[in-house]
C-alpha cells in the first residue's frame, strides 16, 4: 500500500481507492474504504463548527457544512494540532459566492479566528491600573513610553457591525438582529480565563495597531488622531486599562 | 544535548508512581469546573495530547489545577507513528515539553498513520502488517521512547479494510512490535471487537493471542453498528455513546488474562452530562473489583 495515494483518496472522493485493499468476506472494499473519507471529512468540519460557531448560526448547519467541505479538502490542516486548524477560512468565505448574500460573513469569521487565536494565547499577568498611575500623572511623558500588550490582544476592523453581530449570537435565542451595515472595530483580549470581545472605535483600532507594531504610545496617538478626527487618547487609554490590556509600560 | 535512552535501559518494572488499576475517564473542557467542584473519587483522567498543545488560556489552568489531584494519562492523537514519512521531530519535542510540564503517570499513542507528506489527515489510518511495516514502526517507537526519555504504550487500532499484502495477523505484529521495542500495550478492547467483528475473527481469540503481559491501560467506548456491501456488520469505532454490552462482557474476559488495569471510559462525540460519565466509569469498576477483589482493595483503600 502506498500511503501517498490513500492519502489523496480520503480527500479526494474522486479518485479510485486504492489499490490491495481487502474485506474478509469479499465484499466491495470502497464502501469501507468510505468510513476513512466520511472520519477525515466529518471531523475537520467539526474542527471548524468549534472554531466558527457564530458563522454556522448565521448560515444553518447545512450550509455550513457545505461551505467548510469545499474549503477543507484543499486546505487539510498542516498540523495535528486542530486548535490551530481554520486560518484562512474567513479569505474563502469573502470570495465564496453562495454566500454573497451575507456580506458581513467574512468579517464575523475573522473575529471568530481572533477570538481562537485569543483564547489559547500564552498566559501573562495584566500591568495593575495601580502601576500605569504615575505614567498618566505626567502627559509630558506620555509621547515616549512603550507599552507591550498582553499576549492575547487581538484587533480587526470591519464595515459591518461585527461585535454586534457576534455578541447577539452568544444568546440562545435571538429576538432581533442589529443592523449590520455599520462598521465597527473589535477588540479581543483574555487577560484571565474569558475573552472579552469589545467594540472600539476606529482610533483606537488604529492606536492598538501601532502599539502591536512596536510603535511609542507618542506615535500610536497620532495614528488614532489620524484615523479618527474625533480620536481621545486619554479614553482610549481608559478602555485599554478597564480591560487590562497591557502588560508591562516602559519610559 | 540531549541524554539518549537505548530501549533496552527503559526501565520495565512497575514505576513508583503509576495509574492506579481503577477506572478513568476522558477530560473534557465541558467537565472541568465540575471535577474541581465535586473532586470526584476517579481513578485518573486521561487528555488527548494535541488539545493542550497550546500557548496557555483555560485548558491549561484547568488541567494544571485537575492534575494537583488526580493521576492522569496523556494520549497522544497525532504522532503517526505508522506513516511511511519520518516523525515530526518538532511534534514530538513538543511532546516531550508537555509530558515535562504535567508528568502524567502514562503516555500513549497508536498503532496507525495521520501525517502523510505534511497533511495531518485526522483519522486512524490502517497499516498492513508487513515485514517493511513492523521495521518502520519499531523505529518510530524507539525514536519516540529515546525522545521522550520513558517507554509508551501503543494502543491496538479499530480498522475497517485489510491489506492484500500482510503477512501477519495483528495479534503477531503488535507482539513483535512490543518485542523488538519494550513498548507496552495499551488493549482496546474496543477496538478488538470492532476490528474483530469487522474482519470476520474471533474476538476472544484476538485477544488471547495479544501479548497481554505488557498490557499498562485499557480502553472501552462505544460503538455504532452498521452493514457492509454484504450485509455483514461493519462496526464503527465512534466513541459517542456508551460501551456495548459485547464488550463489558469481553473486558470482563480481558481482565481474566491480565488483572486488573487502568480503565479509561472514552467519550468523545456527544459528550453525555457528568454523570452518565461517571456511571460508566462506576461500571468498569464493579468489573475490576469483581476481577481483583484484593488488589482493588489495596488501590482503592491506598
């Protein structure tokens, strides 16, 4: 047996199975050889279901499945570990075009990728607000310090009203949808052991951007000034503390 | 550096600190605050590998906060240990970093391939039963006992086809397997009756020929009865229900022949509420105490 071939087979249900399998009773060997396709096929769908549960909501499980099998059996995962197992489904469902209709459901995939990425991030402590105090007593240092994040931040921004959409998929039942047509920005962090999913507005997305990329908090204000003419550091900054999202400030 | 272990200096004789020969059950991340609240009186728990090979987040503060209490196994899912292609030495160092980090009492993995030309296909796949097989396997576990500094249990596998070209039975090929490599055998006894019952074998007979002596854990699930192109039953090893009676009944059988052991209830599709886990778990040990009354009454009292 040559595993090369098996292993193109249980992806690709076009293909022949392959050759000298046998059954003890001679019976046909591909409707055996179909238990291994549907295991392969059956359980990377549920490794996405576990990734993208707000997306099967707002698609039906049909649909869903649907749409993973023909992204999975050209993106089978590279790695046995499955928590890892997704990247880049969010890119295929932007060009998928059955599910033009929804427009918004790129973007809720990609919050549900952050929000994995953000759950098994590594564990650090949260800087205490107590210890960013002084910092903030003296705005004239503001502009040179450097602030590193906590492991589990993560950012993105949509012209659809992600956070929305997600947060009113975390209830059982849900009574109205929000109007997706209007963009927001997330932020994803997990200081102890939840995820918080927060909404922010545009400067701060764009402040948190440039703290990630190394910037001085002097240079990531400007970024926020720039993407947002209405853009509050000190607000900002209060929401990034109320969340404890930083880990370590230096002057 | 690292300190190279050559098979034979393994050190085959009973650890001080092994399972316990009681039932266990797979953890769940459903389940974690429930075990901390009730602490229940278990045997061990056993965690697939890959699920906690992550940076941090919940799943290891809640195993790191279960093992302060309990024994637990690790099993591994994705090592591949049958595959044509060399292991994934960077799979296997983070392995090695996760048995460092919780010291289970157990480690295991399968008789089987997942990995082909870097794809992880997510199944247990079949391996004829070759001289060239049995080479490549007795490699593999030498390499990922050397690396992990311990010896492993291989786990018996729950197949669906048969291979033209084999030329040992599974019995003779995991005996030879434990032979040449000093690896245990985790018994399935599952997967025993599924592979059995799907190869038209006798599943005692099966089990008798194992080599049972280095048995250090077993495993019971449920699984899901459907039909070949014959109409012959074709039994799917779905670990999504209870255990059949079949094989409480072949387990009991199994513990005959090689006393009491670890017993790991695994459920992992349809994860049922707590207690019906539990129940099951209950089961396995009235069985072990029926087997070993004795030695359960040292563990258990112990």
């Amino acid at each position: 047996m040559n595993q090369s071939a098996f292993a193109h087979a249980l992806l690709d249900a076009a293909r022949p199975v392959p050759d000298g399998l046998v059954a003890w009773n001679g019976s046909r060997v591909d409707l055996r050889f179909a238990v291994y396709r549907n295991n392969v096929v059956a359980s990377l769908t549920d490794a996405l279901t576990d990734a993208y549960p707000v997306v099967q909501r707002l698609v039906g499980a049909t649909f869903f499945r649907a749409m993973a099998h023909e992204w999975l059996v050209d993106h089978p995962p590279r790695s046995p570990v499955l928590a890892q197992y997704g990247e880049g489904f969010a890119a295929f469902i932007a060009g998928f075009a059955p599910a033009a209709s929804v427009p918004y459901l790129s973007d809720v995939a990609r919050l549900e990728w952050a929000y994995v990425q953000s759950f098994h991030a590594a564990d650090a402590t949260p800087l205490a607000p107590a210890a960013l105090a002084p910092a903030l007593a003296a705005p004239e240092l503001l502009p040179a310090l450097r602030v590193a994040l906590h492991p589990s931040v993560r950012t993105l921004a949509s012209d659809y009203a992600i956070v929305s959409l997600w947060g009113a998929h975390q209830a059982e039942r849900i009574d109205a949808l929000p109007d997706p047509n209007r963009a927001e920005a997330a932020l994803l962090l997990r200081p102890a052991l939840l995820v918080h999913v927060v909404a922010i507005d545009a400067g701060t997305h764009a402040l948190v951007c440039a703290l990630q990329r190394g910037a001085p908090l002097g240079e990531a204000a400007q970024a926020g000034a720039d993407a947002d003419t209405g853009f509050d550091l000190m607000q900002a900054l209060a929401v990034l503390i109320r969340y404890q999202a930083f880990r370590e400030i230096r002057p | 550096m690292r300190v190279q272990t050559s098979p034979r200096s393994i050190d085959h004789t009973a650890a001080a600190d092994e399972l316990p020969r009681r039932a266990g059950v797979g953890l769940k991340p459903e389940h974690f605050t429930g075990i901390l609240a009730r602490a229940p009186d278990l045997g061990f728990f056993e965690v697939h590998a890959e699920n906690y090979l992550v940076a941090g987040g919940p799943f290891h503060h809640y195993l790191g906060r279960i093992r302060e209490r309990h024994a637990l196994s690790v099993h591994g899912v994705g090592l591949s240990i049958g595959a044509e292609g060399p292991l994934d030495r960077a799979h296997l160092d983070a392995l090695a970093a996760l048995l460092a980090r919780y010291r289970p009492q157990q480690f295991s993995e399968h008789l089987a391939w997942s990995t082909h030309a870097g794809t992880f296909l997510n199944d247990l796949l079949p391996l004829p039963y070759t001289g060239a097989t049995l080479r490549r396997v007795c490699t593999h576990i030498d390499e990922v006992q050397d690396r992990l500094g311990r010896r492993m249990l291989l786990e018996n596998p729950a197949t669906y086809l048969e291979f033209s070209e084999s030329t040992y039975g599974e019995p003779e090929f995991i005996t030879e397997v434990v032979r040449r490599t000093g690896c245990g055998l985790l018994l399935d006894v599952n997967n025993v009756f599924v592979s059995c019952t799907n190869h038209g074998h006798d599943p005692y007979a099966c089990l008798a020929a194992l080599p049972l002596d280095a048995v250090g854990e077993i495993h019971l699930a449920g699984h899901a009865c459907e039909h070949d192109a014959a109409g012959d039953p074709l039994l799917i090893d779905s670990h999504d229900r209870a255990v059949a009676d079949a094989v409480w009944t072949l387990y009991a059988q199994a513990l005959e022949l090689t006393g009491a052991q670890p017993t790991l209830i695994e459920w992992d599709g349809n994860v049922p509420p707590w207690t019906t886990l539990l129940a099951e778990a209950r089961r396995a040990e009235a069985v072990l105490r029926a087997v070993a009354p004795t030695a359960w009454h040292e563990e258990h009292v112990a």
